[in-house]
C-alpha cells in the first residue's frame, strides 16, 4: 500500500505547475491517523543532503490520505497544525469553541450584567438550567501557552489559539462573579466543506 501512496503522489506533484520533474521522498514518510507526509524535492538534488535542496516558500511536505484520494501540500508555517487541519478536513470535521456556563436564578443580576441583556434574553437562553455557547473556529491552531494555564480552556485541550471565540469576556467575566465554566475545543461535521 505504501508504495502505491508514494506512486500517487509522485504523479500528484509532477502535475503541478513546476519547471522541472520533482520525486517523492521515500526516507521520512511519516504515518499519521488518517494521512502520510512526504518529503519531495526536484529530481536533480535527489542526490543532495536536505539543507543544500531547493527550498520552497509556503509550501512543505505533501499530506496524502491513507487510500490515497486526497492530497495537498502542507503550508510551511511552523506554528500550524497541517497535519491536524488536513486530517479533519479528511473526515468532513470542523473544530468550534463550546462552553456550557451553570444558571441559577440568583445569579440573575450577574448574567444581565455580563450579557449586556435583560432578565427575558437571559432566560431565554437557559436550558436545563445551563447555558451552552458555540461557535466555530474560523483560524489556524498555533501551539504556545494554553488557556487552561489561564483558567478559562477545559483541562483535555493543550492548544492556544490565536483567534479567541467572541464569547471569552463572557466567560472571564463569569468566572470572576465565581460562576465556573471553562471553554472546550470540540469537533463536528463541518457546516462547509473548503
């Protein structure tokens, strides 16, 4: 099977708009859930080491998926999680932020406060005695400090993110009153594939 991967993607690259024939790598493919990376580099430098190859600018390793229908190049940004991104992508899934935030009645004061909405709206929002919040994640995962180092991400992610959800001073703001809640990153069917 790993031989029809590296077939695949050698006759995926050479179909992109290069000047002059590229090979794929077979040292350091790499076997991730759902996906492979591959190096690859032009023909003519099969035979150099890594550093003295032809870099490329925002593109790096080819992500090609275990039956071998879906390929990509990953995007050179060190920080991002192509990997993670393409494999979700693969099973038709998106990240989003989601928070479930206790309701009590006599937290009420609090909640219009931090709402900036009256008692109806509060109420109206209120589900079985909880309020639940999402919201989709419209950016790329950079790996760095969490917020579960801050308080505020639930305790199973070890991700920041840069693009924080709309709703994070809600949550602070709670959290200050002594109302706990903590933002999860969850997975779903996308609503739009790209």
């Amino acid at each position: 099977m790993k031989i029809e991967i590296l077939e695949k993607a050698n006759e995926w690259i050479n179909n992109q708009e290069f000047d002059e024939e590229m090979v794929i790598l077979k040292e350091g493919m790499i076997e991730h859930n759902y996906c492979y990376s591959l190096n690859w580099c032009k023909k003519s430098e099969i035979n150099l080491n890594s550093e003295n190859r032809t870099r490329w600018v925002g593109i790096g390793a080819i992500l090609i998926s275990k039956k071998g229908n879906d390929i990509e190049f990953k995007g050179s940004a060190p920080t991002i999680d192509w990997v993670k991104k393409f494999e979700l992508k693969l099973r038709n899934l998106e990240e989003y932020w989601y928070v479930e935030i206790p309701f009590k009645n006599k937290w009420i004061d609090k909640f219009v406060e931090v709402f900036d909405s009256n008692i109806n709206e509060i109420e109206s929002k209120v589900l079985e005695n909880k309020i639940t919040l999402e919201e989709r994640i419209e950016t790329d995962n950079f790996l760095g400090e969490t917020y579960k180092d801050l308080g505020f991400l639930y305790e199973g992610s070890d991700k920041e993110y840069v693009h924080n959800p709309s709703f994070i001073n809600v949550v602070k703001k709670l959290n200050k009153f002594g109302i706990a809640c903590k933002i999860e990153i969850k997975t779903k069917k996308a609503t739009n594939t790209i």
